[in-house]
C-alpha cells in the first residue's frame, strides 16, 4: 500500500516481519436476502490503524463482527491473530475474542452492573483481586476521563459517557487489536472529538492495531492528520500536509470493498462513489 | 394480512424445533460442565423462587379450595362428602400442583426471562458479553435453566401443601365438615408414588419454562418490538409444552407404577 507521501513520525512503525492482525480473503455474507458483503479482502497491519468509511446500512458493522467471530461468512475466511476463525467453535474463539477490545456503536454496556463492574467485566470473571480490578478500573477510566462514574450505572450515563465507558471497557485488558463500531454515531460535535481524541491518544500511546468504522468524514480526517501530544495532554494537529502513516482508509460500496489505500490516495481517488462520498 | 405459504411455515416449524433442541441439549450438557456460574444461579433462583412465591401460595390456596368445593358438592351425593380430603390431596400433588405451578411461574419467568435476554440482545450486550470473552450460555442461560429447575420443584410443594390447606379451609369453615377427618383422608390416601409422579413433572416444566425463556429470548430480532414478539411466543409455548409434556410424563409414569 503507497501510504501519502508526507508522514508524521508520531506512531511506533510496525515491526516489517510482523504477519497481519487481522485478515479477510474473500469474506462474502448474507442473511435473509442480498448479500450484505461481497468479496471482501483486506488486511490489518500490527500498529495500523484502518478507518473504514460508507453510507449506513452498507455492511460496516456487520464487518467488525466478522472480524470477532460474532458472525461467520458464507464464503472467504476470516483470520484473527494469524488464526483462521471462520469454521472455528465457539468454545476455541473466546481466547481469542479476549485478546481484541471492541466498542459497540451504543456502547452496549450491561445495564444491571455498574460502571466499575462492566469495566472490569474481563477481569472479574479471570478472578482478579478486588484491589487490582479496582485499581485497574480507576486507571482505565481515568484514561478516558470518567473517574467520577466509578460507582453509577449506565442508565445514569449520557450517551457519549457510555461511549467512553465502553472504551474503557474494551482497553482495560491491553487488547492486541480494537474495534470501534461507529463510537461517535449520533454524539454532538463536541463529545465526538472528546471521542476521538481518545481513540488518537489510544493510537499514539499504546501502538494498538485498531480498524474503527464511521460514516462521519470529519472524524476520520481528524484520526488522519492530528497526533497526541502526551506533554499537553491533548490532541494537536500534524504540521499541514502531514498525515498519520499508520492510518489508512477503506470505503465500501453495497456490500464490497471499493478502496483501500491512504488518505492522500482517498483524496485524488477517481472512484465516482468515493468523490461523491467525499463531496 | 399477508400470505405465507403452508411448505414455508412448515420448514419454519421445522428449524424452530431444531434450533431449539440443539439450544436445549447443549444448555442441558451446559448443567454439568465447568464453568457454573453459582452466584448468577443464586441471583436467579431468589428471582425466580423467593418471587413467584406469592402468586403460588394463592393460586394453590384457591385452587385447593375450589377442589374442595366442587368435589363436597358432587360427593355429597353421594354420601361420600368425607373423601374431600382424599380427593384434593392426591389431585393437588398427582397433578395440579406441578401443572399449576409451571403455567404460572412460566407466565411470570418466561416472560422476564425472555424479555430480559432479549433486551440484551438488540441492545448488543450479548454481542459484548461474547467479544469479551464470556459464553452467553453458560453465563446467562445455563443458571437461569438450573435455577428455573431447582425452584419449580420446590415451588411445587409450597403449592400442593397451600393447596391442600385451601381444601381444608373450605371443608372446615364453608362446607362445616370436620377438619381432622379431612387431613386424615389426606394424608391415609397419600401414598410414594403418588409424590413422586408430583415431584418428578416440576423438574421437567422448570427444564422447560427456563429453555423456551432463554431460547425466545435469545433469537430476538427486530428490536423492542421483536422483544414483545419474543415474551410472548415464551410464555404461550412453554405454557401450551407443559400441558403437553405432563401428558406424556403421567402416561408413562402412571404405565411405572401401575
């Protein structure tokens, strides 16, 4: 893939031996009708971050499931940390499942459990200490800004505290890839940025591969062209014509892959859908 | 109103009944395999036990006492009106006790079960549950089957022991008969196998109140409607299987101890 030209040395290169995280040969997938996908076929670098962009409805979501083994292709495989999941049994997937973090688009935190307890969902049923998972917690949600939910539900929670609860949910085990399924769907402009700094921050700091969906442009070009500034504590904008070179764009199309390559090559595309997307 | 045509239904049916048993036997292998959940089986067997516990002890109490009326009044004629207490200890503990029970806690359970976990379902959170590493089966619907067993057996007897004390009640203050002489014909005709027969159908309803909860719950589509959808093919199926089921265990346990 010829990432854009001009890169910001702010994210840990991957390792050039490392195989992908995750990869796609030929994913195609149904359900009652149509296909939703069809010939899907990428791959997911170690410290790559992917940005995959298209219309509602298009399949996105049901993409990031496929990548968990949530739902199985029809056709294609699907391989997870080298590992071919797509015939594999429920029972030899969750070992797996625990090594990825993923954000649902609503958060889908367990409402009967508190903040501190859906956190800390991992980690109680691996058995850890109390003063270890609460430790953990206050840390995981400091990372996120929310210390003071400790101890609320998520009824309580406005929709992008849940969205941030969810994130630290999904980080707290460390994980080796993190999804995020539309994370600042139907949040005002102000909580999504909060969102994605965090997920920027999530990318400079911890180097994790992360494929993160959205229909929302403007996030992603954010995703692309800021980086984290760990003095300041915030996200600050790459010097102009800069851009991430561990984030890279998909966009799909009625169930197929129509592009994959940087944001520069998304920009100078000559794709109709991708410019009428881009318009 | 739209057409479906019949072969559809039918295969429809058809894949119902198959997920479904795929779904029931693995959650029963589910009951004696490692991991048990005993803090979620406890949390699930105060909501299930300790709260239905009040529409049992009146359904049973009623129930008996109705036994009671209805039967004196035929007796009577009979000049046997000193059998009541025969009649509605063994009616309430051969059968009505276990069958009234499972319609009622499957009215009230399969119900919450079935909307709960399907709640869960269109919010994401078995999606979650499972990305996190968790087994859905074992975590949510194998303690809720265990504890809906366990439970119903138990509940059983609080209703057969309710509903003969509503028998009693009417015999003694309505029908003015002598109480001792009814818990004496009660408990003289009462004998094993007739509290085994009472005993062994609650283990099967609460199998299947708690399945038919978790399994409607489970496949949920299309949102909170889908949700009311799934709450009420859980409680009219497990309610018509009980009766269904307890056909068949009294066939085969009355062929057993005959």
């Amino acid at each position: 893939m010829n990432h854009a030209a001009a890169s910001a040395p702010s994210s840990p290169a991957p390792e050039p031996d490392a195989g992908p995280v995750v990869a796609l040969r030929g994913v195609s997938i149904a359900f009652d009708g149509p296909p939703v996908l069809k010939d899907i076929t990428f791959s997911v670098a170690p410290a790559e971050t992917r940005i995959v962009l298209g219309p509602a409805g298009v399949g996105k979501s049901v993409l990031l499931k496929l990548i968990l083994g949530l739902l199985r292709p029809q056709n294609g495989s699907v391989l997870l940390f080298g590992e071919d999941i797509s015939r594999m049994s429920e029972e030899k997937l969750f070992p797996l499942r625990s090594r990825a973090g993923m954000v649902f688009q609503e958060g889908a935190l367990f409402d009967s459990l508190t903040v501190r307890d859906n956190v800390a969902y991992q980690l109680i049923q691996e058995h850890v200490p109390d003063e270890e998972t609460d430790s953990r917690v206050r840390e995981a949600l400091s990372f996120v800004g929310l210390e003071e939910t400790f101890g609320l539900y998520p009824p309580s929670l406005s929709g992008g505290m849940k969205r941030r609860v969810a994130i630290a949910r999904a980080l707290i085990h460390q994980p080796e890839l993190i999804l995020y399924d539309s994370p600042t769907g139907g949040l005002d402009p102000v909580t999504s940025t909060t969102i994605i700094e965090l997920i920027v921050k999530q990318r400079d700091v911890h180097a994790a591969p992360a494929l993160l969906v959205t229909h929302r442009l403007q996030d992603a070009f954010t995703l692309c062209n800021h980086r984290f500034d760990a003095e300041q504590n915030r996200m600050v904008p790459l010097p102009a014509g800069q851009t991430n070179p561990n984030t890279t764009f998909l966009m799909l199309e009625e169930g197929r892959l129509i592009f994959d390559g940087s944001l520069d090559e998304l920009l100078h595309s000559q794709i109709s859908f991708v410019r009428e997307f881009l318009e | 109103m739209a057409f479906i045509p019949i072969d559809r239904t039918v295969k429809q049916i058809v894949l119902t009944v198959q997920e479904y048993s795929l779904f029931a036997g693995r959650a029963f292998l589910n009951l004696f395999r490692p991991p048990i959940y005993w803090t979620d089986f406890l949390i699930q067997s105060d909501i299930i036990g300790f709260g239905s516990l009040p529409i049992v002890i009146l359904s049973g109490f009623f129930t008996g006492g109705v036994l009671a009326l209805q039967s004196s009044a035929t007796l009577s004629a009979f000049g046997a009106a000193a059998v009541t207490g025969q009649f509605v200890s063994l009616t309430m503990v051969r059968e009505l006790g276990a069958v009234l029970t499972g319609i009622m806690v499957s009215g009230r359970n399969a119900s919450s079960i079935a909307s709960e976990l399907g709640s869960m379902v269109v919010t994401e959170q078995i999606d979650a549950m499972r990305a996190l590493g968790v087994d859905p089966m074992r975590k949510l619907v194998t303690p809720r089957i265990f504890a809906s067993i366990a439970m119903l057996f138990f509940l059983t007897i609080v209703a057969d022991a309710f509903g003969i004390a509503g028998g009693a009640a009417v015999t003694v203050f309505l029908n003015h008969q002598d109480g001792t002489q009814y818990f004496h014909m009660a408990y003289e005709h009462l004998h094993y196998p007739d509290i085994i027969q009472g005993l062994v159908k609650p283990l099967f309803f609460g199998y299947l109140l708690g399945s038919i909860g978790c399994f409607y719950g489970m496949r949920t589509t299309g949102g909170t409607e889908g949700v009311g959808r799934a709450t009420i093919s859980a409680v009219v199926n497990s309610s018509v299987l009980i009766i269904a089921v307890d056909f068949l265990i009294t066939h085969v346990l009355l062929a057993i101890f005959a």
